[in-house]
C-alpha cells in the first residue's frame, strides 16, 4: 500500500485527530496527492462532524492548487464559507485563493465579497487575500468597494490584508477612491498597515504617479516604522525622473542619513533611478552639500550619486565638493570621489583634479590609490581622445603653474610609473588599465619597460591588465622585448593571460609577426582553451600576409575542423585575411568542405575567406573544387549544403548536372535553391536539359517556385529544343496561359502578361507542337491563320 493510498484510508478512521492529520499530510504532498480518489475523500472530509478535520480539508484542497479545481470541489468550499466554525470559514476562503484561475466565478467572487462582512476578522482577512489572488485579471467595481470598505475593517490585519490584495490586483484597480482611500492608509496607527498601503500604492501607480501620491510618499519617508520608509524610497525610485522634483530629491538626500541601514541603501537606490535622469542645479545641490555631511555613509553615497551623473554635474561646485572628500578621513570616502572624478569626463582634467588625483596615488590605502590610476587613466585618455577641444586640452594638462601637454602628461606617467610598482595587486592592475586607456600617448620606452616586467607579474590580474595595456598601445609598443614578454605569457598557467596575450599581438598586426611568433600562435591553435585558440586564428590573421606560411596555412586548415564553432570561424577569418597567399589547391579544399559547415556563421566565414584567397576567380575555382568533390560519397552531404548555401552563384551547368546525376534529398534541395534563384540558365547545355525534363516530371515539389517566365526566357536564348516538355508541363501544373501570336509568345501566370519576342518562327512552332499534343489540354491555330494561340 503506498502513501497516498494510506492516507486516504486513514481519511476513514474513527479517530478524528488521525483524520486531520491524514487531511495535511495530503495537503503538504500538494498537486502529486491531487488525484480523483484523494480529491473525493476530502469532499466527503468537508461534511465531517469536527470543525478540525473540516477545516484541514480545505486546507489541503487549497494546497493543491488548480489541479483539485473540480466544480464538485469549488461548490463544497462556496458552502464551507457558511461553515459554522470560523476556521473553516477562513480555510475556505484561502483554498478559494489558491485554486485562483477556476476559482474566478462571479459566484466565488460573491461569496468572498459576503465573507468581508464576517463576524470574525480571521475570516475578513483571508477573504480579501483570495479576492486579491482570484481578481488579478477579472476585477470588478464590487469587489474594489468591498476591498475600500476593509480598509476601514475594525482590524489591522484585515485592514493589511485589504492593501495588499488592492496591490496584488494592480493597475486595474487605479481609480481616484482607491488611491485617496490608500493614501488615507497611510496615516493608519498600524505600521505593517502603512507600510502595506505604501506597497500598494508603488504597485497600482507604478506607470502613472499622481503629484498627490508622490506627496504622500514624500511624507512617508519620515514615518516612524523602518518598512514604511522603505517602501516609500522603493515608490519614488520607481517614478524615476518623474519624481525627480526638487523636493523629492531632497528628502531622498536626507533620508540617506537615516538611522535604518536599509532605509538608506534604498534611498541610494531611489536616487540613482532618479537623479540621474534628471541633473539639475536644483538636484544637485543638495547632494554636494551631503558630500560634506557629517555622517560618513552620507558622504560616501553623496560622492557616488555625483559620479553616476557623470558629465551634467562637472560643475565648480562639484569639483570642490569632490576635491574636499579627495582628503576625508575615511577611505571608503576618498575612493568614491576618485571615481566620482573620473566619471566627469573631460571637463574633470583640470590643474587641481589631475594634482589631487596623484597625490591620492600615494594614500595609504590600496583602494583608494587603485581608484585615483582608473581616474588618472579615463581623464587623460579622455583628453586625448578630444582634439577638436585643443584649447580645453590646453589647459586642462596645466600642471604645477604652466606647464605645457607633455609636461603634464609625463607627470601623470611619471605617478602611475610608481603605482605600477605598488605592493598592493589591486593597485598595480588599476594602474596598467589607466596606462592602457591612454593608449600610444603613454606608450614611452619607462612605461613599456614596467609593463613588460608587471607581465611577468606574480598576480594573474595584472599580467593579464599589463597584456591589454600593451595591445591598446598598438605598433608603437611592438618592440622585440614586448613581443619576448607576449610569446612568454602565451605559455602562462592562466588561461586568460595567454587569451590577452594573443590579443595584444593582434593589435599590434604585422609588427609583431616574426616566425617565432607564428611558432607561438601556431602551437596555441592546439590549446586546451577554445577562447586561446580563437585568438589565436585572430592574431595571425592580423598579421596578414606576412604569416602566410606554409606551417601557419597548414595549421589553421587543420582549426577548420575545430570542435568550437568560433575557432572554425575565426580559422575562416584568417586564412582570407592572408588573400591570394593562401591560393593553392590543397588549401583551399578543405575552407570548401567547411562551407557545408553545422554552423551558419562558420559557412558565411568560410565563403568570405575562399573569395578573398582566390581572389576574382573566386566562385569558379571554388565551385569547381565542389563539383570535383560531389564524386566523393562521404563528403556529398556537405557539399551539397556548401552549394546550396552558395546559392544563385554556383548555378552553372556543370554544377546543376552533377547534382542530377546524384538525384538524393540533398541534392535536390541545393538545385530547388537554384532554381528559385535570380541567376541565369543561359549556360546549360542540352544533356542537362534533357535531364532536368526527367526531373521536372518527377520531382514537382522542388521546382514549384520556379516562374514560367524564366524557363521561357531560358528557352529563348539558348534555343534548345527540350526546353519545351520542361515549358509545357510547368504551365499545366502552375496554371500558366500562353498565346503565340507571330513571332510573340505571351505568358500569363500570377503577375502581368510577359511578352516574349522570339528569334525565330521555329521556336514558336516547337512550343506550339507541344501543346497541340497535349490533347484535351491546349489548342493550336495553323500556320496558314497567321494567328496562333493556345491556353491552358
């Protein structure tokens, strides 16, 4: 006997407490337990003579949700809602709740909306949970009256319950009452009441805030109950730039100083959904002056708020208020305004910022000397990056009195020189991605030399920043003692170090291609990391021609077969980036196969790199090798696929009749592509023709699309004879007129009539001949008529 067979015999027992108990073991089991004979046994547990094994019946109903969602089960728990026994009563509303979808009757719902008047709260309260669950998607005004009413239940917790089903219903339930009526909630003595009114009122508003209910909020942010306060923070950082108003915006300062922790992270929170959108000086304002608040969580959000403004508040105020927590006494603080500070762009690299940031280059703590070489790195390759500002750029490299850009640039190397050598790993990274940001600027023979020596680094972080730092600074770093340092890292444990190694390589492009390093990028072809060996395909495909040797040919013919489908691409990539070098045919071959590739990316990459290695023969050298290799049985799948992706292009006789010859599903599918295609057929020739009017008669499904005009097109230039059958039955089977009249052929199909002038009356005359034996099917006038016509 298993379980559930168990338990609802014990649904029998004459030990009322066993029954009970027997109901919530069902209950806990959930849908799994939610079969026809559990289901009946606990419709009869519904008339037992004990309120407990009642009650626990409709509990265990509900717990198994919509799969117990019978009418039988539905009208029982609308009659446990007169249950004498308020537990039962209470029970039922909640099984009602949670069977929500079928629960959803006008019935129920009119049941729920009596059991908001019950004479026991436990009983209101549940019914309004259900009514929030049942009427999410089907409310109506009876219910949103009967909900308002609770509001004002006698009861905090119906009151609570009232709110939040309101809330759960959402948006549908945004009336003015409703809202006045929520709004009215939060002044509710309870606090869980105000705080589940102010829930209520983020979820129905949370498109359409009204200046009311953004007052409200506001006020509520000083209520004395810590969820409240939350809650309002949550509702104003949801409007977001629509509650950016400058009195929201400076409670929302204030509240950061809140005695609540949570209180003030999601004021933060508020803020920066908010602020951000909408700086202003109004908005601003209040957050320099929390810059220098006296409690230090104030200051260190005041600093990171100014740093995701960013651009719009670079003002001298900022500035100020920035460069004065630059020295604050708590590291948490200086750090948030050194990244403030780099996050001001341009506008940031002025004499006393960029003097600012190096002396924090030498604060005592890692994080915030880490923070000022990310400041330094963005500002000044900010400024670099701006020539058309010259004069701005000018001055902003003002550094110590007067002096000139490269001054002022020497210095800040000079600083990050020595923060390279820090003691600290994080400090040591932030200064090669500032020297890296940079870029050629700080690409001098110190800087080159230190980073060298950081990629030897014994922190895998900053070997790998040092690599990125080395390939941001291009050709001008490819120096024979950084490319040493790059081949070495090529061989590091981590495989990310040799990732960022291969990628400097590769901006650095055909200064660093030497044959030690094909050597290098070769054997990584072969690493156990599919990223490294992408890479790796991407630096020798950088270096161009220069790395195309017979070895690095040789070995990324070999990545064509790669697992990876982004290594076969970046192989593709490669050997088309080489050109016409890697041409020869035993190259070449193997980029065809690849063409019929699983993956399309890698058969658009593969017939990329094949057009740009064979240069302007490109498709016919190509298409010839794919006609050679469909007499190979094990690779003919994949050629097909390579022609048919081909398409149009490789539309040429000897392509189409060696797909007849083959006559399998494959084949057909990369000739009805053909066919479909706009190419001309102006070249085939008439042993493929007479195979195609084989084709034509068998394989309906795969020639379809075809027009009738381009057949007849076809015929008429090439004037083959066995054009026609092929004409004749495609014009039956796509309901196709044709009239002949002199010399004109006319073919009326699903577009315009498409006239056709002939270059001889025997053409016409073989056409016609074909009709005229399709008896039944088509007439034909004679020659001595002078007018000829058929139809179909």
């Amino acid at each position: 006997m298993d379980v559930i067979t168990a338990l609802v015999t014990a649904l029998s027992n004459e030990d009322e407490w066993i029954r009970s108990n027997a109901c919530e073991l069902l209950g806990q089991m959930g849908e799994k337990a939610a079969t026809n004979d559990v289901i009946a046994a606990l419709l009869t547990a519904l008339q037992d003579t004990y309120k407990i094994v009642r009650s626990k019946a409709c509990e265990a109903l509900g717990r198994m949700g919509e799969k117990a969602a019978t009418n039988d089960v539905i009208v029982a728990l609308m009659t446990a809602l007169e249950d004498k026994a308020s537990t039962v009563r209470s029970n039922a509303c909640g099984a009602l709740g949670h069977i929500s979808g079928k629960a959803a009757t006008k019935n129920v719902v009119a049941k729920l909306v009596t059991a908001l008047r019950d004479v026991t709260y436990d009983v209101r309260e549940a019914a309004c949970d259900a009514l929030g669950r049942i009427c999410e998607k089907a409310v109506t005004d009876d219910v949103i009256l009967a909900l308002m009413t609770a509001l004002e239940d006698r009861d905090g917790s119906v009151r609570r319950t009232a709110c939040g089903a309101l809330g759960e219903i959402g948006e549908k339930v945004r009336t003015k009452d409703v809202i006045a009526a929520l709004v009215t909630a939060l002044k509710d003595v309870e606090e869980y009441v105000r705080k589940d009114a102010c829930k209520a009122l983020r979820r129905i508003c949370e498109k359409a805030a009204t200046n009311d209910v953004i007052a409200v909020m506001v006020v509520a942010l000083r209520d004395m109950d810590d969820y409240v306060r939350q809650e309002a923070c949550k509702a104003l950082g949801q409007r977001g730039e629509k509650a950016a108003t400058k009195d929201v915006i400076a409670a929302l300062v204030t509240t950061l100083n809140d005695a609540n922790v949570w209180v003030r992270h999601k004021a933060y929170g508020a803020l920066s959904h908010s602020i951000v959108k909408v700086a202003t000086n109004d908005t601003i304002t209040p957050l320099v002056a929390a810059a220098g608040a006296t409690n230090v969580g104030v200051r260190k959000m005041a600093c990171a708020l100014l740093g995701q403004i960013g651009l719009e508040a670079a003002t001298s105020d900022v500035f100020a208020a920035l460069l004065t927590a630059l020295g604050d006494a708590n590291k948490i603080v200086r750090q948030k305004a050194c990244v403030a500070l780099g996050h001001l762009g341009k506008r940031a690299v002025t004499k006393d910022v960029i003097v600012a940031l190096m002396v924090a280059l030498r604060d005592t703590h890692n994080i915030v000397r880490g923070e000022a070489c990310i400041a330094l790195g963005r500002i000044c390759g900010k400024a670099a990056k701006h020539d058309a500002h010259h004069y701005a750029r000018g001055e902003a490299y003002a550094l110590v009195g007067q002096m000139d850009e490269k001054a002022a640039t020497n210095n800040v190397i000079a600083a990050l020189l020595t923060a390279l050598k820090d003691a600290n790993d994080n400090v040591r990274q932030k200064a090669c991605i500032a020297l890296g940001q940079m870029g050629e600027k700080a690409a001098t023979n110190d800087v080159i030399a230190t980073l060298v020596t950081a990629s030897r680094d014994a922190n895998d972080n900053v070997r790998q920043k040092a690599c990125v730092a080395l390939g941001q600074m291009g050709e001008k770093a490819a120096t024979n003692n950084v490319i040493k340092a790059l081949m070495s890292a090529m061989e590091n444990v981590n495989s990310i170090t040799r990732l960022k190694a291969c990628e400097a390589l590769s901006q650095m492009g055909e200064k660093a291609a030497t044959n030690d390093v094909f050597a290098v990028l070769v054997a990584k072809l072969g690493d156990t990391d599919n990223i490294v060996r992408s890479k790796a395909c991407e630096a020798l495909g950088q270096m161009g021609k220069k790395a195309a040797t017979n070895d690095v040919i040789a070995a990324l013919t070999v990545a064509l077969g790669d697992t990876d489908n982004i290594v076969r691409s970046k192989a593709c990539e490669a050997l088309g980036q080489m050109g016409e070098e890697a041409a020869a045919n035993d190259v070449i071959v193997a980029p065809v196969y690849t063409v019929g590739d699983v993956n399309d990316g890698v058969k658009q990459k593969a017939y990329e790199a094949l057009r740009r290695v064979s240069g302007k023969e490109a498709a016919n050298k190509v298409i010839a090798l794919l006609v050679d290799a469909l007499s190979d049985a094990n690779a003919r799948k994949k050629v097909c696929e390579a022609l048919s992706f081909i398409g149009g292009e490789a539309a040429i006789n000897s392509v189409i009749y060696g797909l007849l010859c083959i006559d399998d599903y494959d084949a057909d599918v990369a000739l009805e592509k053909f066919f479909v295609s706009g190419s001309s057929w102006s070249d085939i020739d008439r042993n493929t023709v007479l195979k195609l009017s084989d084709f034509w008669s068998r394989q309906e499904w795969y020639v379809r699309n075809v027009p009738t005009e381009k057949i007849m097109d076809t015929y008429r230039f090439t004037k083959i004879a066995e054009w026609c059958p092929i004409i004749g039955l495609h014009s039956l089977r796509t309901a196709c007129g044709i009239t002949i009249v002199g010399q004109r052929v006319i073919v009326y199909g699903n577009s315009n009539p498409i006239a056709f002038d002939m270059p001889s009356s025997t053409l016409c005359d073989q056409l016609a001949g074909v009709f005229d034996n399709q008896r039944g099917l088509a007439f034909y006038l004679p020659n001595k008529s002078k007018k000829r016509g058929f139809s179909v």
